[in-house]
C-alpha cells in the first residue's frame, strides 16, 4: 500500500512538471504505463497496429487534457478513463460496435515482478516490447476466467485485494491466490523473451 501511495506522488510530481512546461516529464508517465494502456486497449481493438494508433491517440489526449488534471484522483485512473473511451470512439469511428456496458478488462500490462526493460530505445528493444506485450495479451487471454479477472482488477483497475474480494465475492486469500497463480503463467510465458533478452547484453 505504502509502494503505491509512493506511486501515486511520484505521479502527481511527473503531471505538475509537466503542466509547468517540461513536456519531458510526460515521457515518464508514458514510459510507466504503456504497456497497461496497449494491454487495456487490445481488449477492445485485437489488431495490434490498431492497437498502437489507439494508444498513441490515448496519450495525446491526455497530454492535451492534462491543465485539467486537479490530482483528485490517481492519474492512471483518469488515463484508464482516456484509454477506454478513445478505444471505443475508434471502434465507432471504424463503424464497429464498441462492447456494452462499463469496462470488462481482462488484461493485463508489464507486472511489478521485474519485467522491466531498460531505457535505450534501440529497434531491438522497441520489438522486444512489443513481443512482451503480445506476449502477455496472449497470457492473459488464455487464463480461467477467475484468475485472468483478479488479475486485471489487481494489475489494470488498481483495486486493492478487499476491493476486488467483495467483486467477485469470495476470500482475500483466494484473490491472494488466483493473482499469484496468474502472474506464475504470464512469467512463465514471457521467461523466454527474458532469457533471450539477457544473452543480448
């Protein structure tokens, strides 16, 4: 709880600096959280370049909005809000139907178990993203339903465990469980591309 209360300062610290002219300082915050906005659009719009022109709108928009941006609520919050309706405006735009309803995300982004790459751009590691990327959709997409919706009320939503117990109605010990068994088969997925990633160095 103190990790994301840290979190959420050094967010809030990232959008004033930018509201105060240093346009770098967003690079940060899209740096933090692409790999949750392209996870949460792809449940939306499947074709991955799609999916990158949908995300790549999502934060212009929200660099456009951010001078509104009062800090009443996280900042991925109001960015999952961007995303989601950006994703569904595509989808109208293209003439396809937008899913009913409020949010059904089951996805998931880069998790906090230390798949995290390094910051030089080099092509090698924009394709090496993407394929962590895809690899986790794909991860994701392939859980029993309980555990890819813990995960993604955990990983994408931002709920805390009692939050998410009182969702789906059963035990913080059996959401503790179904998020560790979900992030064991999407580290187990992307162990590969780490493993290959590491010979590179």
């Amino acid at each position: 709880m103190a990790e994301d209360e840290s979190s959420q300062r050094a967010d809030h610290a990232l959008v004033r600096r930018v509201q105060q002219g240093d346009s770098t300082a967003f690079d940060l915050l899209v740096r933090k959280y692409q790999h949750r906005v392209i996870a949460l659009i792809g449940r939306y719009v499947h074709d991955w370049s799609e999916c990158q022109d949908v995300a790549q709108e999502t934060f212009l928009r929200a660099y456009r909005a951010l001078d509104g941006f009062r800090g009443d609520a996280q900042f991925y919050t109001w960015l999952h809000r961007i995303a989601v309706n950006t994703a569904k405006n595509h989808l109208v735009a293209a003439g396809r139907r937008p899913p009913t309803g409020d949010i059904d995300v089951a996805d998931a982004e880069q998790f906090d178990s230390g798949i995290r790459l390094r910051d030089n751009d080099t092509p090698e590691r924009e394709l090496m993203r993407q394929q962590m990327e895809q690899t986790v959709l794909r991860a994701v997409q392939a859980l029993p339903e309980e555990l890819s919706v813990a995960i993604t009320l955990r990983e994408v939503d931002g709920l805390s465990y009692e939050e998410i117990a009182e969702k789906m109605d059963c035990p913080i010990g059996t959401v503790r469980s179904r998020i560790f068994r979900a992030r064991e088969a999407i580290d187990e997925e992307l162990r590969p591309l780490l493993a290959a990633d590491d010979g590179t160095e």
